[in-house]
C-alpha cells in the first residue's frame, strides 16, 4: 500500500503587483475622459443686460438658473416668437417654477438649503411682466434670494 506523502514547502507564488499603477491609472483616465459635467442646452436666445456694479456669485453649486427669453428658430414652429421660460432642459409656465425650486432645494444638502439662490438670466427685450410674474411664484416658493445675470461693462470716467 501507498501511503500519501505531504508536500513540504508548499507556498503559492506570490502575484505580481508590477502592474497595479498601470490598472489604477488607466481606470482613472478613463473616468475622467467619460464623465462630463452637466449643462444646460439653451432653448431660448439670451443676451443678457449691462451693468456696471456687478458682483460674482461664490458658490455656483448653490445657485438654481431661470432661463427666459424667445424660442431658438427650431422651436419657434412649436412654442411661438414670444418670450418663454426654460427651467433645465425644459419650456415651463410660471405655474412649474415652485416644483421646480421645491425638487432643486431638496437635491441639495439640507445645511447648504438657506444659502440657496435662484438666478434669472433673462434677455434684454424680454417684458418686465414675465420678470414680475417669476418673481411673484419664487416668492410663493420662499425663494427670497434673486440674483439677475448680466454683463459686466466699463464705467466711463
């Protein structure tokens, strides 16, 4: 009879980490390459107003944007040549900005939601009655702090 024998010595080859570097960085170009900050896909013609005393916004994670202005050519067909809201990506009423400020502020941190500020990049032609009317359903919104984005022009001396 044979007896089993037991094999002395028998450790594992270690695995090469020679390699390890080359995965970490190719991983991490590759996120970097493929990951894209979002941003909005203007619908409506803006150009904005100039000021003189203009001050930078500090955290511009903090700051919720209104579009308002006419429809681009392609969507003229569709929404018409007068002045339109556009909240994201999206053409809105008046009536869809407190949804749309309620479901921004609770996309945010709870401490940072009081420093929350909605911005109106409006254009320059667009009526003061549409202006009114956002301001009247942001205040419904208990969205007190308003910001209007502008251009920045040279005093004259």
């Amino acid at each position: 009879m044979a007896k089993f024998k037991k094999k002395k010595g028998g450790r594992m080859a270690p695995i090469s980490t020679a390699s390890l570097p080359d995965i970490i960085f190719m991983l991490l170009f590759f996120f970097m390459v493929s990951t894209t900050m979002k941003e909005v896909t203007f619908k409506v013609q803006i150009r904005t107003p100039e000021a003189t005393e203009v001050e930078k916004l500090e955290k511009k994670s903090l700051v919720t944007y209104i579009y308002v202005g006419v429809p681009l050519k392609q969507y003229q067909s569709m929404f018409g040549t007068e002045p339109r809201i556009q909240l994201n990506d999206a053409f809105a009423t008046v009536n869809d900005i407190q949804s749309y400020i309620a479901s921004e502020r609770e996309a945010m941190k709870e401490s940072d939601r009081p420093k929350m500020t909605t911005s109106i990049k409006a254009d320059f032609d667009c009526p003061m009655g549409v202006i009114t009317d956002i301001k009247q359903a942001l205040r419904q919104a208990q969205a007190l702090k308003i910001s209007y984005s502008t251009r920045k022009v040279e005093k004259n001396s």
